[in-house]
C-alpha cells in the first residue's frame, strides 16, 4: 500500500488562484518531496522538506509539513496554465534506505 | 551534463515476453532507484542499486530483476510479461545510498 495519500485527487480552479494540495502519510519520515509530473512524462522533483523543518518556499511553492499530524501541504500562488500536471508527495523513512514512498496524487487543472 | 537518461522511450510487448530497460544515472551518481507507475496511481519502488549491489527491494515478484554495471549504468529485466506489467518504469539515480530525486523520463512498456 502507498504510504502517502494525496487529497483533493483533482483540483479544477481558474488562472492567478491559488492551488493547495494535501498529503497524509503514516510511518515516521526523513524527509518528504513534492514532484510534478505532467501527462504521464518523468517526475520532476519540486521541493524537499526535512522532518525538523515546518516551512519551506520556493518562488510561487510554499509547502508545510506538520510531523505530529503526519501532514503536509504544497501551496502553488498565482496559478497559471502551464502549472496543470499531477502532483505527487513522497516520503523516505528509515528502513529501506534507498526508497521513496509515493501517493497516489493530486491532478491539477489551471483554466486559463 | 546529462540528465538520468532511460532507453527505450516507448515498448510494445507480448504477453510471455522478456523485457530489457536501461538506465543511465547523471554522472558521478552511483546510485540506481527503479519504480513502476501504473496510470492513475503514483510511482512504486521495485530496486535500488549502489555500488553495483543490490540495497533494496520492493514488493515485486521474482520476474522482476535488475543489475547495476561498473560504469553504473543499470538495466531492468521482465521475465514472462503480463498485461498488468504495462505502466511508466521510471529510473532515478543519487550519489549516496539515499534516494534519488532527479528522475528519467522514463519507458513506457506497454503489455499486449
């Protein structure tokens, strides 16, 4: 089973709103990564938040991460057109070192 | 520099079948991760190879097998394909034992 789920599983909002995406996920992490993936290319990895981090931003991203809820969140501002893809949260824990545990992901659709 | 390249692009199969796919990490990485990524659903670990030794497994059977070669390089093999083998293989690779973030553009097999 995945360890992260993603929620909404797809999102429809016009250009210039803001996009929110949540992830939940269930063991205890090293880290959790956000990637987007547009129609069904390679993955491309957005941002990186550490277990003792709670924010992290990157030009339009803002993600969160809320360990005791075993939560996070990935905020895109001022959406544009080329932002719709899929989204995906992953995390690496601390058995199986070389592996990252993906959701199922958020598909997001930006309506010019 | 070359990014994580992945050989071939597109794969059409017949079920029964054997299958190769390839992986070229970024330069100076050592580390090969594989995934798979059924439509609809996010990416799943099979393999982590570093240093030519295999370091993880995922939940995948024994058809499923992998290799790293001294340069690094890495090549997936499908034994006796089944049409449920049809997804997105995605290689990525890093430097160390820990996760690779930086993904190919992936093969997409597909299982006839």
């Amino acid at each position: 089973s995945q360890q992260g789920e993603e929620d909404p599983q797809a999102l429809s909002i016009q250009e210039g709103e803001n996009a929110t995406m949540n992830c939940s996920y269930k063991t205890s992490i090293n880290n959790l990564q956000w990637y987007r993936q547009n129609s069904g290319r390679g993955l491309v990895h957005l941002i990186l938040i550490r277990s003792n981090e709670r924010e992290k931003h990157s030009g339009r991203l803002r993600v969160t991460l809320d360990t005791s809820k075993k939560s996070s969140s990935l905020l895109i501002t001022a959406s544009r057109a080329a932002d719709t893809a899929s989204y995906f949260c992953a995390t690496d824990g601390n058995t199986n070192a070389g592996k990252s545990t993906f959701g199922d992901g958020t598909t997001l659709t930006v309506k010019p | 520099d070359a990014g994580v390249t992945q050989s071939p692009t597109h794969l059409i199969k017949t079920r029964g079948q054997h299958v190769t796919l390839r992986c070229s990490p970024i330069s100076g990485h050592k580390s090969v991760s594989w995934y798979q990524q059924v439509l609809g659903q996010g990416p799943q670990f099979i393999f982590q190879y570093y240093e030519k030794e295999e370091r993880g497994r995922g939940n995948f059977p024994d058809r499923f097998s992998a290799r790293q070669f001294p340069n690094y390089s890495s090549e997936l093999n499908v034994n006796a394909l089944l049409l449920g083998d049809s997804a997105l293989y995605l290689c990525a690779s890093s430097q160390g034992q820990f996760p690779g973030y930086t993904f190919g553009s992936g093969t997409r097999l597909t299982v006839v």
